[in-house]
C-alpha cells in the first residue's frame, strides 16, 4: 500500500475493501504499507495534530498495528513537493530481521511519515520492532522510536513503514526546489545497497524468496531484423516503405508509440567505432533525458533497428539469441508437420533488452497494417512487459518472450470467432512443450482459464498447490476493414534462474535440456499448425475436447463475485465466443437449473481459492 495520503484509501475501502483486506492477510497474505500504507493499517492515524490545514485524526479499520501511529516524525512536510524531506538515520534490530545481508544502520528517504507509537508495549501482540529513528522526533513516541514494525496478523503479517525505504536515490530529482535536497539524495545514494539489503530482508520476513544478486533495468539495446532467407527482410522494409521518412540522411519510422531508426550493418565498419561508441553513449543520455524524476518514459526513445538483409547476425551482434539455431530449429520443425504455414517464424524481429515485444507492434498500428502474418518479435529482457489490464513489470533473463501477429478474416467470424486465438496460444505452448523433443510427452502442463500456464512443481508433493504459474498470453486485437490485426504474445518462464519457478528447473535431468530459440521455434509452428485448422474448423469438438485435457477447471466449485458470491460448478466453454459456462449451485451444491456464461475480459481466475473475481 503506498505513500500519498490515507483518506483516499478510507474512501475507497473502508467497510468491503478492508474486509477482503484483512481476510486475506488473516489467511496467509501479506501486507507492506508504505508511510500513508502505514497510517492507514494502524488502529489509529495521528496527523499533524493541531494543524488546522493538515490535521488528520480518526481510527483507522484495518488496525494490524494495534496502537497509533504519528506524526509528523520530522516537521516541514507539504503535499506534492520535497520540503521536509530529508535521509532519515534507521537503526535495524537484527535479533528480529535476521535472514539475508542486514545491515546495523542505513539511512531511508524520508516524506510526510510517522511513528509507531508505544512500539515496545505491543510485543505480547505480535508486533516487532525492525527499524528505529536514531534522531530526535518532532512528536512524542511514547516508548521507543519505532519507524518500521512487523505484525502478526493471523496466519499472514504486515510490515508497516513511517519512512520510505522503498525509494532509491535515482529517482529523486537533486534539483528540486528545497532546501538541502541535493545533500539528502547525496547521502540516500551512498546508502543504496544497504537499503536494498534492509529491502530485501524485510521481504524474507514476510515470506517471499529473494534474489540476493544486484540487478538494475537495464537500457534499450538495438533491434535485429531479419528473416529465414536474409534476402526476403527486404520485402519487409519495402511494405514499409510508405511510412518511412528520411532525415538527414537517415530513416525512420515514427509511428504513434515508436520512433524507429533504420541501420544497415555495414554501419557497423570498424572505421565508424569511435562514432558507434559515441553513439552508445548518447542512446544512454537520451534515456536519462527521457525521464520524469528519472522514471524512464520508454515511448520517447528511439528504437534502433539493424535491417540484416544479407546474412543473419553473427553471435557476436546477438550474443544471447542464436539465430541460426532458431532457423535451423523453425525448418526441421516446420518439414515434419504439412499444416504448418511457412510463413509464420519466418520473419524475426530480435532485441537483447526492449521495452515490449507487444507494445512495439500492437501500439505501432501503422507498422502493424503492414507486416505480414507470422511476423514474429522476440527479446531476451522486457522492461515493460505487458499483461491484462494495465499490468506491467521487467522480465529478466531466461523468460521466453514473444510476439505474432495474426491477420485474421472477416470472412472467418462466423466460424472462427478472433476471440478463441487466447485459447489456440494456451494450446500450441501445452502441445509444443510436449512436442519439444524425446521424453517430454507428459511434461506436466496445465491450463488456467482464461490465459496462464502452469506446472506441476514436484518439489510441493502433495501439496493443496501442486501447480505453479509458469507463463501467460496476452492477445490484443485491431478491427482493419476486412480482417482483424492480432498479436498474441506469450511469456514463459524457461530457463530462469532460482526463486523463479522455469521449465529448465522442472525437467527431467535425463531429459534434452530446452533452449530459447529451439523452444520459440516449436511453439511458433505449433501455433501457426493449430491456427490453420482452426481457419477451416473453428473451435469444434477436437478443439474442445484438446483443451478440456489439459486445462484445470473440469467440475471445480468456485464462487462468483460478480454474481452475489454464489456458488458455482464450472462445466466448460462455449464454442462459439468462448465464454466461461457454470452451473449454479444450491443447498448442498445441488444444481438449481441455471447456467451461467462469463467472459475472460471481465473476470479474472483465483484457482487455488475457488473464486472467480470481477476483474479491475
């Protein structure tokens, strides 16, 4: 729950929003509230008291602190600027934050936050101290000078912070407009690392696996474009043709979201390396110049494209991505099954680090209307990867990532309704992992509705959660005239490494080890074969029959929200738009007659909870 200002949260949650807040906590949940996440989850809220035009003074529901919390822990604080701000000295009890690299002392960026009031005295409640004040506070404490606190709540617990220790110092602006600010991020920068361990341990305590290495986002590197025959990437830059620009001798494509910069490698001669370094460097000041508060607006950088018309690139320009082995892989895959078409894989567009395989075609409507079905887009590291809604996160190493794009029929609707792609993505990842080599038939992969894919983990026995997410499909559809532009993009997990459950880590040792593009191009010509079929079928009873095997939902008794929390028997999908079909439920979930239908765009799937939600 994070900083702002917590009469917002009461407006909004308080009565059934805390209610599904505590229940979750209660059962095992965890809660980590951020300065006014903080006020907001402790049984009362002090602020500023006295202070005609900032006193904020009432009980708060949620109460996992069961005492006060107060403040201004330091003064001079104002809404929406860095006055009062300041590197607040924390001094961290390590008899009680153990686990991972604790550091004795660290300094937190500091905002408008409290203190928890009479700390000590709540210890026989489950509450514990994890971080001090070392400095003299402007309120009164009580005992003690509690600045972050854990608390047991039922079989879940929150951690409760006044400061923000969430915050790094390179997103702090040194030259705003407040007195002593640039020494204060001076100072927050020196103690990065210990934060981060500070960080990192208070995770551990609230039961999640940490990785202990250092990562930071990395910056956007160049894209490969290229194809199964080199020379045909030259049909693709000539479809695209009408939207280039040329500047200063240049080319571009600038489209709604993107600006694209064409490069030849021949750019690339070893007399142009000082200006390609130059270059480099100035890809990286134009990120940094890009950024709010150094918050990196992606869309205002140019994505620079290599167009690889004569060989495909070398190990050496793609380091992580092999493109021989994945054309190698997308031939031998595609002459074993007729139905494939050729021309899905055929047509690669590859980047180490990229903002989103997805978002750089489907956001890109004036690129997307001229590339060709089966054009694919593929990278090894997202840094705003897209999911449902408006769901983003960084996607490190190891995760398969990739875009297709569809160009779908009008003509087909009728019989093949666009909606069932999401469907057709869940079977070609289930059915190409079990195609993938020798031994891997029974690989144990399931399907969650509407659109992840899950594995059975063996390290969890017999285990109420056998099954573990290890990918998800997003499908995001434009009406074009005469047909619907699709991309369906899919991650999964691969070969990521540890806390990260990954298909690597869940095979066999005897098994052939997966690799990236072998497995991209198993899934691609599993796709496209499947979508051939279904072009000609729609999805009939073979279909319906082929995802009932795989999915996880046959007979499940789940609860409605959207329908009043009624209890419900899910039975199956609909074959002509895809819609979820449950029974309902009476007195001893006894069927009552009546069926309902939902769709994926408005609810979302807690499996292990039994409960299907409305979708926010």
């Amino acid at each position: 729950m994070p900083g702002g200002a917590d009469l917002g949260y009461c407006r909004k949650l308080n009565g059934e929003g805390n209610r599904r807040i505590t229940q979750y906590v209660e059962r095992g949940g965890a809660y980590l509230g951020f300065c006014a996440g903080g006020y907001y989850a402790s049984k009362r809220c002090e602020f500023e008291v006295g202070n005609p035009k900032l006193e904020v003074v009432g009980d708060r529901e949620l109460a996992f602190y069961p005492g006060t919390c107060r403040g201004l822990a330091f003064p001079g604080f104002v809404y929406h600027s860095e006055h009062g701000a300041r590197d607040a000295e924390l001094k961290v009890d390590k008899t009680v934050l153990n686990e991972g690299a604790v550091p004795e002392v660290f300094r937190s960026y500091y905002n408008g936050g409290g203190v928890f009031v009479d700390a000590p005295k709540y210890k026989g409640r489950g509450v514990e101290i994890l971080a001090s004040y070392t400095e003299k506070l402007h309120v009164e404490p009580g005992e003690g000078a509690a600045a972050i606190v854990h608390c047991k709540v039922g079989d879940g617990a929150a951690i409760l912070t006044g400061p923000h220790p969430e915050f790094a110092a390179v997103n702090l602006d040194p030259t705003a407009d407040a007195v002593d600010f640039r020494r204060v991020v001076d100072s927050l920068t020196q103690d990065d690392k210990p934060r981060t361990d500070f960080v990192k341990a208070c995770l551990i305590k609230l039961g999640l696996q940490v990785n202990q290495e250092q990562s930071t986002v990395p910056s956007l590197s160049r894209l490969h474009l290229t194809s199964m025959r080199p020379p045909d990437t030259s049909k693709i830059v000539n479809a695209l043709r009408d939207i280039i620009v040329t500047e200063d001798g240049e080319e571009y494509i600038k489209d709604e979201n993107d600006t694209f910069h064409l490069e030849k490698p021949s750019a690339w001669s070893l007399g142009k390396l000082n200006d390609a370094l130059a270059e480099d460097q100035k890809d990286k000041i134009d990120q940094d110049d890009g950024a709010e508060d150094r918050i990196l607006d992606y869309s205002t950088v140019v994505k620079r494209v290599i167009i690889h018309e004569n060989e495909q690139p070398t190990s050496k320009e793609t380091p992580y991505f092999n493109h021989h082995a994945y054309f190698a892989n997308l031939k031998h895959y595609q002459s074993a099954n007729k139905d494939v078409n050729p021309d899905f894989g055929r047509n690669l567009l590859y980047g180490e680090v990229v903002t989103s395989t997805n978002t750089m075609l489907e956001k890109n409507t004036q690129l997307l209307r001229r590339l060709p079905s089966g054009f694919t887009a593929t990278a090894t590291v997202q840094v705003a990867g897209r999911g449902r809604g408006s769901n983003v996160w960084v996607s490190p190493a190891g995760s398969l990532m990739f875009s297709l794009v569809v160009r779908h029929d009008m003509s087909l609707m009728p019989k093949a309704p666009v909606v069932f792609l999401q469907y057709l993505a869940a079977l070609a990842i289930v059915e190409g992992i079990n195609s993938y080599d020798i031994g891997y038939r029974d690989f144990p992969i399931k399907l969650k509705w509407p659109n992840d894919i899950y594995a059975r983990d063996p390290s969890q026995g017999s285990s109420t959660k056998p099954y573990v997410k290890i990918g998800g499909i997003l499908v995001n559809s434009h009406y074009s005239s005469t047909e619907y532009l699709s991309v369906v993009g899919i991650g999964l997990n691969t070969t990521n490494a540890l806390p990260t459950t990954s298909l690597a880590a869940l095979t066999p040792t005897h098994l052939p080890a997966i690799t990236p593009e072998k497995l991209l191009a198993r899934l691609v010509t599993t796709f496209s074969s499947l979508y051939s079929r279904f072009r000609m079928t729609g999805f009939d009873r073979e279909f319906e029959e082929m995802y009932y095997k795989y999915w996880l939902h046959t007979d499940q008794i789940v609860t409605l929200e959207a329908e009043g929390g009624i209890k419900a028997r899910i039975k199956g999908i609909t074959r002509d738009w895809g819609l979820l079909v449950a029974e309902e439920l009476g007195w001893e979930d006894r069927p009552t007659g009546k069926t309902l239908q939902l769709q994926s765009d408005s609810n979302s799937f807690d499996f292990f909870k039994g409960l299907l939600k409305r979708k926010v």
